[in-house]
C-alpha cells in the first residue's frame, strides 16, 4: 500500500521547467566511445535511485534502470547494442555514431525529489589512425563543432617530438615536416570546457624501414650463409601498405669496388606479397611476406657475395625507402696448401682487400702442430720449416674488440719429400762401409792367427843331459 502511494505521489509530482539547469556540454569523437556522467543529487545510495535516460524529446527512454533490476534499453534501431549504463548510472554510448550528437536528458527521482540534467554532445573532428611515409609532412587538424564557445585545447604528442600547432576558429592544427619512426604513436587532443575534458586521439602509424646494422656483416667461406637483414620498423598490414600507394620492391647487389649499375636479384609480387628472383647467379633464399619481415638469405657462402644489398620499398609520388648491408666473407688464402716438409708456408686471413685497422686476427693451429704464436696482429703467419704434426685444419678468427665476428679453417696437408739422389749414394756408402769394415777385421784376424801356427812349427832342439848322435839306440 505504501509503494503504491509513492508511485501516485511521483506521477502527480508537478515539474517545472526552472528546475532543469543550463545544458551542459559533452565533447565525444566518433567512432570512441563516451560517457555522460549522472550529477550525483542526494547521498542516496545507487541501487535505490530510479533513473530515466532521453535523448532529445523522445518519449520513450533510452535506457533506463530501476532499484533491484538490470538497465533496460529503449526498442529505437539506432541505438541497439551502443547503449548502458556505468556502475554509477552514467550513460555509456559506444561506438559513437556520427548522427548522435544531440541532447540528451537525465531524470533521477528517489520516491520525493525528482532531479532533470540536460547535456549537449558536440563532436571533435580527429582521424581515428592515420598513416604516413617516412619523409612525409605530418598535418593533424581537431575540429570542435560547432564554434559558439571557444574550449581550451592542447596537443600532447610523442615524447621528443617538435611541431607547429595553429588555430583557425574552432579548428586546432599541429604540423610536423620530414616524419620519421620517432613520430609514430599516440596524439591527443584535449578539449576542456566547463570542468569536462575529452582526450581525442590519432594513432599515427609511419611507414619506415628498420635501421641498417651499423656494422657490415661478416661471414666466412667455410660458416653457414647469414641472413641479410630488412624489416619494417612496426607491425603494418599489408593492406595498409598497399592503401598507402605501394608499387614494388627489390632486393639489388653491388660488388666492392665495382663502377657497374646494381644488379637486381628479387622484385616484390603485391599480390600475393612474396619475392621472385631475376638473378640465378645470386641466389637469394626467401620465406613467404606474411609479417614485417623481408630478410633474405644466401644461398652459399662464397666471396662472389662480397659487396652491398639494398633493399627497397617504391611508392606512389615517386617515393622510395630503403637500406644499405655491407656483407663481408672472409676466406684463408695459402701459399701452398699441400707441400712437403721443411718448406715455409704462408697463411693470409683476408675479406678481398686491407684488414680495417680496429679488426684484429687471431690464429689456432691443429692440436698435433704443437706451435706457439705470439699474441698480435699476425696477417700474414708464416709457418717456417712445416712438419707433418702441421698438418690439418688452420684457424683464422676475425675479432673487433675481443669479439669474435666470423672465422675461417684451411686444411693443410703436410707429406714427407721424396730423397734425393746424392743422398742415397751416401746412404748407399755408409751402408757398404758398415758391410765391408766388420769383413776386412776378419780377414785380418784370420791372417794373423794363420801366421802365428806357422811359426809354432819351427824345429826344435834337444837339450838332454847325456846327448847322442844321430841313429837309432836301444833303450
């Protein structure tokens, strides 16, 4: 009964138009989403408020949320699914559509005091994204309609960034000229008015290429062939490339110290996006462009690869981005890798011309070689008096301070030279000397002792104490 009084009490309650107060103004950007804050009235908690939303003089209300129940929403089209209410009872519309920005109304009674707040939703004109090329002008307007007040506006841009920001009536413009990657991110626009504040935003995107590696890339004939690096410097579709007027790409070589036009190794197919090789001599291996990645890899390391790559991107207006990867191969050049020994060999470390002066070579022999080198620069090494313990793998490694960038091996074969002539003679000698001195001793030997039998057969003289003469006597 006492319910059922409180409701005829509201439905007589007499309202009076003085009791709305002056609209208040509500900044949205199409296409974000906004919230129309309740004014809090009484104390009362929120789940025993009841709560109407209107939109301009429609009836019916557009979402509206009773004590004890969820919001409910209007039956208008236009507003299906893109309409609620917060936790505080404030009007969410999301996505905001271009024809939204009317008044709107918000009605809160507690069973005694009724309360009516009128709001008027202006838009602020920003692109939602907006993508550029490197080296591009950057012009980025906010636009508050319309102009019958005048809200305080400032730009927050990317930290580090320099721009020219002008005011035309109630247009609000910031420039920047020759946009790099550093451009990329975030802009706000923030508008205040009357204690409101809405922070329109522009997500910039610039179209560049990664930084070429500072260093050249080393590699050596006997290492696995490296990646050549090229990238986007962000995640960008290939959609948004191709609506930013891309045409083409290539990959183009150029060996060291040649005065010949580059030549062209792969030219990039749109559709789908994908490399095709021009040049066969030149293989390039490449993967399928599904990301920002648009690396390729040789086929084989060889010193034909020596030289510069350039990768490049080519769009509409005569627009180019590229960058420059020097690759260098070290190989081991000897001066006689199979020789016999007692020779002197010669090892040259080299990239096809004069080792940079803050490059450094360090050698490692086979284990067998047993051989000591100083520390030092040692390009070339020589290797006097070769043996066969030198043979095997020779290592050259290539370092910039300390740092180990690529290495090379060379295999050395080390044989045992053939004898010569005169040598064999004297072995020949020796060996019939060593023959002869041990039979010669013997004959010697022999006739010395032959000698010596003879002279024991001498005739010898009795010495009797009665001697006799000759003849024969009976004993």
């Amino acid at each position: 009964m006492l319910l059922s009084s409180a409701l005829l009490l509201l439905l007589v309650l007499p309202y009076s138009p003085a009791e709305a107060e002056q609209e208040k103004v509500i900044f949205a950007q199409p296409g974000n989403s906004v919230t129309i804050p309740r004014i809090q009235v009484w104390e009362s908690e929120t789940d025993k408020l009841y709560v109407n939303w209107y939109v301009s003089t429609v009836t019916e209300p557009l979402v509206w949320k009773t004590p004890g129940a969820s919001h409910k929403t209007g039956t208008e089209p236009h507003w299906k699914d893109r309409v609620s209410v917060s936790k505080d009872l404030s009007l969410v519309i999301s996505p905001v559509l271009e024809h939204d920005f009317k008044i709107f109304r918000c009605e809160q009674h507690n069973f005694i005091d009724k309360k009516e707040t009128i709001y008027k939703l202006y838009p602020v004109i920003m692109p939602n994204t907006l993508t550029l090329i490197a080296g591009d002008s950057l012009s980025l307007s906010c636009e508050v309609k319309p102009s019958t007040f005048r809200p305080t506006v400032n730009w927050i841009v990317p930290q580090g960034i320099s721009c020219d920001s002008q005011e035309n009536e109630n247009k609000y413009t910031v420039k920047a000229n020759h946009v790099s990657d550093k451009h990329s991110g975030l802009w706000i626009c923030s508008v205040r008015h009357d204690g409101h504040t809405l922070n329109a935003t522009t997500v910039v995107t610039i179209i560049d290429l990664s930084t070429s590696p500072p260093d050249p890339i080393y590699t050596s004939i006997t290492s696995s062939p490296p990646s050549i690096p090229c990238s986007l410097s962000s995640d960008i579709s290939w959609s948004v490339l191709n609506g930013s007027g891309l045409q083409g790409g290539s990959w183009k070589f150029t060996p060291f110290n040649s005065s010949d036009p580059p030549h062209t190794l792969l030219i990039l197919n749109l559709t789908p996006p994908s490399w095709k090789v021009l040049n066969e001599d030149r293989f390039l291996e490449h993967k399928t462009l599904n990301n920002r990645d648009l690396s390729v890899k040789s086929s084989q390391s060889s010193v034909k690869n020596r030289g510069t790559y350039t990768c490049s991107l080519h769009f509409n207006g005569d627009k180019k981005l590229s960058r420059t990867v020097q690759l260098e191969v070290l190989e081991v050049l000897s001066s006689n890798s199979s020789t016999t020994e007692g020779n002197t060999v010669n090892l040259t470390c080299t990239l096809g011309s004069p080792l940079p002066s803050d490059l450094e070579v360090k050698w490692i022999a086979p284990q067998n070689a047993h051989r000591i080198f100083p520390e030092g620069h040692q390009n070339p090494l020589s290797i006097p008096a070769v043996r066969v313990q030198d043979s095997g793998d020779w290592k050259c490694e290539l370092r910039k301070n300390q740092t180990l960038l690529t290495s090379a091996v060379i295999a050395l074969k080390i044989e045992k030279g053939p004898m010569d002539a005169w040598l064999i003679v004297a072995l020949s000698s020796a060996a019939f000397i060593f023959i002869l001195l041990p039979l010669i001793t013997f004959i010697i030997v022999r006739r010395r002792r032959q000698c010596m039998k003879r002279r024991q057969r001498k005739t010898r003289f009795c010495c009797c104490k009665n001697p006799q003469g000759k003849g024969f006597y009976k004993t």
